[in-house]
C-alpha cells in the first residue's frame, strides 16, 4: 500500500486530543500573558504544526517569526553546538519571545538557542512544547509548556519527521519496525 498510515504502529495522539491540548496551553499562555504581546518564534521545520495551531488558538496579540538551525557532528546524536541556517527577522529588544517547538528530546538544540535568545535583549523567553521525552531532563532547561511527556519512543506526524516523511500526518504516531530497521 502506498498509504502513508500503513508505515505506523500506532497512533499516540490523535488530531483531536492534540486540538484539545494545544486550546489548554493557549488558555494557559492568554492567561499568563495577560494581553501582552507575544513573538512566537517557531523552529522549523518541525513546529509548523503546532504553531499554526497554537497561534490560532490564542487571543494574545501575537506575531510570528521563524528559525532554522542545525546541530553540527555526525551521527543521529545531537551535540549540542548549534548553526543558524535561518535567522529571526525580528529584533527582540524588549519582546516577549515565546520559542514555539514540537519536541524536546535531549534538549540540547533548546538549551543552546534559548540562551541566544536571551542575549538578545528580549523582556523575556519561554519555551512551549508539544512533546517531551524523558532524556531532556538531563539538561537544565526550563520549560514552561508541555503538552504531553512522552516515553523514548522514534514518533512522527504532526510535523514530525523520519527522513523528512510523515510531518503532514494529523496525528501522532510510532512507525512500524519495518520502515526503519
Ligand atoms: C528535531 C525537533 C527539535 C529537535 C529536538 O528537529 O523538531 O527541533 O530535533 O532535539 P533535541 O532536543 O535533542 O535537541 P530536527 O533537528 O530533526 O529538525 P526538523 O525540525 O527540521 O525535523
Ligand atoms: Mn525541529
Ligand atoms: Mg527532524
């Protein structure tokens, strides 16, 4: 079969329990924010998804800008040294920056671009997750938001890749053994 659902082992997260979760962090952010401005800034390409989501399901006044970067090394494990292939357009002297990302996983590529972030002069930034795994804890990083922990599992959909397939799926899902093996 050429359908892409039949690459998966089973849905995690379905489209609407993601809606669902994404509308309670919006009502949390709203209520935080207090009719402040907010800057999301969504890391691609990962976060297409939930940023599009979460923007509209705030009432804040919001804008939206994006990053790219790219973790330097070899291998599937992250370094933790961090290249901007895409910067922001926007300056952050006095914005309230809200980092919009789909997963922390060692939490090394938020970690680092966090900390750019704030030499940058912002009033302040925060981070909002859709998903984390339990490795991030390893590394001291406060993150505000979480929609769902999650166990060490490979997930892909709803902007989530393997190989750059399956980020257009509108669920959350684990791929069978067979795709990756
Ligand atoms: C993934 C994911 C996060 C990052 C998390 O992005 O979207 O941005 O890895 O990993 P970490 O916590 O271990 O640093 P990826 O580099 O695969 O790029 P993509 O968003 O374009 O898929
Ligand atoms: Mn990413
Ligand atoms: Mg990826």
């Amino acid at each position: 079969s050429n359908d892409v659902r039949s690459d998966l082992k089973h849905v995690l997260y379905t489209r609407e329990e993601i809606q669902q979760r994404v509308t309670e962090l919006a009502q949390e952010i709203d209520a935080d924010y207090q009719g402040r401005d907010i800057l999301l800034v969504g890391v691609l390409k990962g976060a297409v998804m939930v940023m599009a989501d979460l923007a509209r399901a705030l009432h804040s006044h919001v804008t939206m800008d994006w990053m790219a970067v790219s973790s330097y090394g070899s291998g599937t494990q992250s370094s933790g040294v961090v290249r901007i292939l895409k910067d922001l357009e926007t300056d952050l002297l006095g914005k309230h920056v809200l980092i919009v990302e789909d997963i922390i996983d060692s939490g090394l590529t938020l970690s680092w671009l966090k900390a750019n972030l704030l030499s940058r002069g912002p009033a302040s930034v925060e981070i909002c997750t859709l998903l984390r795994k339990p490795h991030a804890a390893k590394v001291e990083i406060d993150v505000r938001y979480v929609g769902f922990e999650i166990p060490s599992e490979f997930v892909v959909g709803y902007g989530l890749d393997f190989a750059e397939k399956y980020r257009n799926l509108d669920f959350i899902g684990t791929l069978a053994p067979h795709i990756y093996e």
